[in-house]
C-alpha cells in the first residue's frame, strides 16, 4: 500500500531535550516535506526537499533541522525544542513528475507537545 | 504578502443541498489551486487539482473552478451526505516551485 508513515504519532517531551520525528515514503517521491498546523494559521511548510541531499527552507524553519541520506526518509530533528513547537506535525510526499508533480501525499501526523 | 483565504466559519447544510466553499488569494498568482479533504486527528487527503487555464474540473460529485479574475476558487459538493463532513483546505502553487501555500481550511458539517 502507498504511504507515508510517520512516527511516533504523539510525543510529549519536556523544553530542551532533542527530539527526532521519522518519515518514510514508499512511493519513490522526489519530493519531501515537513508541515505544522496550528488553529487558526493552517497548514505552514517547515522544510522540503526536492532530492536527495537537497533540502530548503519553507516558511517557519526555525528551531527545526532536517536531512535527506535517503531518498525515502526525511526526518524532521529538533535540537532544543520550545513549547512554541507544541502543533501537530505532517510529513508530505509528491512525485516531484509532472502535472501532478506537487500533490500532496501527508502522513497520519504527529502530536508534539513541548512542556 | 502572499495569502490564501478561507473561511473560518463551519459550513453548516442539510444532507442534499450543495456545499460551496470559497478560497480567495491575494498578492500573487498561482498556476495551480489544489482541494483537499481532513478529518479529525488524520492527514489532509488530496481531492482535485486545477491549472490556472482551467474554468473547471469534476471528479463525481465534486467541482472545482478557478477565477483569475475574482483571484478566487469555488469548490462544490453537490448532493451532499454526512460522510462529506470535513475540514476542507485549499492550497496553491507556481508551476516551477515547490512551495505550497495553504489556507486554514473550512469545516463543514452536512446534517442528514
């Protein structure tokens, strides 16, 4: 089945203490990337990648890293997480092929909270 | 800047009738607007995707329609059902960019 996973789904953690998201495509995607979504403000990209090693800043990449070794991984790493990072979070993947080049495949999704 | 609109308030219709949600932009013109669906504590699922040069695009009981002019995207549910109640997001793109600009999206609620 293509899909995108992504784990853990919920995360509570406390300010400071580094954290790692994972997430997996099946679909041989070209392209990756990490959102957050918060009431009120919609979905807002983090980061993306068009390949790999190829990674860049969408609109709210602070306090956020991400890497791209494989092309069906793209883990979203944060260093010193912040309770301003408390959202939930989705990892996308699209072909990166054509018309349908930039539609989006999402994850399930993961609850972060940041105490 | 660049902004995607929608309407925060829930759409509240009788199972049947047609749902209309709005997405309008500001500052900028994309070639692509995109539809998806969410659902509670899930990730939004991909609906329908139209190009700058289309008036509309159908997918069953689904419509979309893009006007360069009013800088605006309608997306319609006709007959609607319970099984329609979601959160319905917009988002648009250029051609050669990666970027994706969603709006907050439009819950909708079909009551039987």
């Amino acid at each position: 089945e293509a899909q995108v996973t992504q784990n853990p789904r919920y995360l509570i953690t406390v300010t400071g203490k580094k954290l790692t998201v994972t997430c997996s495509q099946n679909m041989n995607h070209e392209y990756m990337s990490w959102y957050r979504q918060d009431p009120g403000l919609g979905l807002r990209q983090i980061y993306y990648s068009m390949n790999v090693e190829v990674t860049d800043k969408g609109d709210v990449p602070e306090g956020y890293k991400v890497s791209r070794k494989e092309k069906r991984n793209f883990p979203l790493i944060l260093e010193s997480p912040s309770p301003n990072q408390t959202s939930l979070y989705f990892c996308a993947s699209s072909s990166g092929q054509g018309a349908a080049k930039n539609i989006q495949y999402f994850g399930a999704g993961t609850r972060l909270s940041v105490l | 800047s660049q902004k995607i609109e929608q309407n925060s308030e829930a759409l509240n219709i009788q199972e049947g009738k047609t749902a209309t949600l709005t997405c309008n932009y500001t500052n900028y013109s994309p070639a692509y607007l995109q539809w998806y669906r969410q659902d509670p504590g899930r990730g939004p699922v991909f609906l329908l995707l139209i190009r700058e040069n289309e008036k509309e695009k159908r997918k069953e009981r689904l419509k979309v329609t893009f006007d360069t002019t009013l800088k605006q995207s309608l997306f319609h549910i006709t007959a609607s059902q319970p099984a329609d109640s979601a959160t319905y997001l917009c988002a648009s793109h250029w051609d050669s960019s990666y970027k994706l600009i969603f709006g907050s999206g439009t819950r909708l609620l079909v009551r039987p």
